[in-house]
C-alpha cells in the first residue's frame, strides 16, 4: 500500500501540472508513478537504478523514456533532480561511438585489481569476454566454468550455448580454489544479510556505476550491456563473423547483430582519408 506521504506528493504533482500537460499525460504519468510506488516505499538511486533496468527488460525504449520522464519530472517537483535517471538515446546516431573504449576498459580492470575487487574484476572480464545479458550473467555457476560454456536460456526464453575462454575459466577457477568454492552461483555477495546468496541484477548495475563515479569514468558508458556491446564490437574488429556474433549473443535477427559494423566517428574519417583520393 502506498505511503501517505508518498501518496500526498502524487496528488500534489499531478496538480501541479494539471494545467502544464495534456490530460493522457497526466493520466499516463499518474499511473507509471503509482506503479513504482506500490514496488518501492523510497525513491533513490538503488531503486531507482533497479526500476530502470526492469521496464528496459520489459519495454520498447521508447516507452522505457516516458517511464523515466514520469519519474523525472517527480523528482524535480519534490526537488530531487541530482536523482535523475538517462534517457535512452534512441537518435540516428553512430551506435558505436557510444560503446566503451579499450583505454576504458583496461583502466577499469586496473583499478579493480588495485583495489582488491577480484570478484569485481572477473564480473567484469566476464561480461566482456563472452558478451552475456547481466540477466545471463548472475546465472553462471562454477560448473559452467569448468565445462568452459555456459548453456542459457536468455531473452526470449532462447536457449544457446556460450564458450568461456580457456585462459578466463583457468583464473577463474584459482580464485574459486582460494576460497574453497567447487560448486554453486560464482557472482555472490561478499556482505550484509545476503552474504553469500546470488548477486541480483540491480546489485551489478550499482556497482558499476559506484566505480564510474570513484574511477572518474563516464557513467553514460558504465552499465552492464556496455560490456555486451565492447565484446560484441571488438569481436567483429579482431575478424570475427557476423553469423558467429549473432548466434553469441542469442539475437533473433542478423539485423540487430549488423549494428555492430557502424565505425565510430574517428575510424570513419581516418577510413575516408585513405579511400578517398579522387578530389
């Protein structure tokens, strides 16, 4: 049941704006607020981060933005706006100039063995050496490790089989060695209550951009599908076929898979200079 005050704050914005949005806004808006409301009590970053990767599981992005605009302009009636969930950029934009850099990614892993996250780190490797959903990803058990494939249901209940590097599962299993681990969920909490339980999703989307915030890394680029898309971009990059990335990464159609071939903006010009010596 909603919180009165929570509930006072609904009636208050919808007031608010009753004059300033068209009434299907309104409506729309009241609903989408209320629906977060009956899941969580409080509204910060950790619920709203958990909300966030929900509706792009379930919505078109599209539709994932009037969420978030609802969401948005709460916040910034109850002065919240440092709160602020991302749009999802659905412009005609070059798709790959928004995929995260290797500078980036070597930065990350530094850190993270600086630091001593060695759970962190190899979360990390994971998502970008095989290029796994974060939803795939918490599902992976030591077992999978050992055979060096993971075999998953993902998005569209499709299943497919996910190789793991030999190299990876070699450290992998020494860091489990070091902890006395030969079975179960590799990826679990390390404290609080649910020490040892299985991560949850919205537990590797926090994480994630924690470290962007303490490593100074664009947390544009910090979340868990930016890993999907560096593995997905460097694999084409290092010679590897389309169809063989497609079947990777479980997509229903070739199409979605092409987007990956778009250059960034900078090979595309370095490309034109070489190419273009007829002017």
């Amino acid at each position: 049941m909603e919180d009165t005050i929570l509930q006072n704050n609904i009636n208050e914005f919808i007031n608010y704006y009753k004059n300033k949005l068209s009434p299907k806004s309104i409506t729309t808006y009241t609903i989408l607020l209320r629906s977060f409301f009956r899941k969580y009590q409080t509204i910060d970053e950790s619920n709203l981060l958990k909300h966030k990767e929900e509706i792009q599981e379930k919505f078109a992005p599209s539709t994932v933005n009037v969420h978030i605009a609802a969401i948005n302009n709460f916040l910034k009636f109850i002065k919240k706006e440092e709160l602020k969930l991302s749009y999802i950029n659905i412009q005609n934009v070059n798709f790959a100039d928004n995929v995260i850099q290797d500078v980036v990614y070597n930065l990350l892993k530094n850190k993270l063995i600086e630091d001593g996250k060695i759970r962190d780190r190899y979360i990390v490797k994971m998502l970008a050496a095989t290029g796994v959903r974060v939803s795939e990803l918490i599902n992976i058990k030591i077992e999978h490790v050992i055979n060096h494939q993971y075999d998953c249901y993902g998005k569209g209940n499709k299943y497919r089989k996910i190789p793991i590097l030999e190299n990876l599962c070699l450290e992998i299993l020494e860091w489990c060695k070091s902890e006395n681990r030969t079975s179960g969920y590799l990826f679990r909490n390390e404290k609080g209550e649910s020490k040892g339980e299985k991560m949850k999703k919205h537990n590797i989307w926090l994480m994630l951009k924690n470290y962007a915030k303490k490593y100074e890394i664009n947390k544009e680029l910090m979340y868990p599908h930016s890993f999907r898309h560096y593995f997905a971009k460097s694999f084409l990059e290092n010679g590897g076929e389309l169809v063989n990335l497609s079947d990777i990464l479980g997509h229903s159609n070739i199409n979605i898979t092409r987007r990956y071939l778009r250059m960034t903006s900078n090979k595309l010009k370095n490309t034109m200079n070489k190419i273009v010596t007829w002017y």
